[in-house]
C-alpha cells in the first residue's frame, strides 16, 4: 500500500473514530514525530562531532553565561 492509500484509508478511520480512537491515534503520531526529530538531532550532533564541530568545557560554559545574561 502506497502513502496516498494509506492517508486515505487514515482519513477514513479519522471520520468514524470515537474519542478514545482519536486520542491514541494523536499520542501515537505525535510520539512517532518527536522521536524522528530527536533521532535527527542526535544524527546532526554525531556529524558535528565527526566534523570537529566541538566546544570546549570553557568554551561552553561562557556561551551558557552569556545566554543567562540575555
């Protein structure tokens, strides 16, 4: 089944869901996007780190300072 098969046939289960149905579809979804993004946060900080993107404990805690100034 192809992405569009499969958004239609949601859109149909979304129309005839009851609230507990429409709850947990909500919670699963959301949960799924959070986690995607967390997992490519967690992709880009590993590139970073590969590339040489770092900071220093120094380095870190004056940008922590200077964000507590603003």
């Amino acid at each position: 089944m192809g992405a569009l098969e499969i958004r239609e046939e949601l859109h149909k289960y979304i129309e005839i869901g009851d609230k507990q149905f429409l709850n947990t579809l909500y919670k699963t979804a959301k949960s799924y996007i959070e986690q995607k993004n967390l997992d490519r946060m967690i992709a880009e900080g590993e590139a970073d780190i590969k590339a040489g993107r770092t900071y220093g404990l120094k380095e870190a805690k004056k940008m922590v300072d200077d964000w507590e100034k603003e």
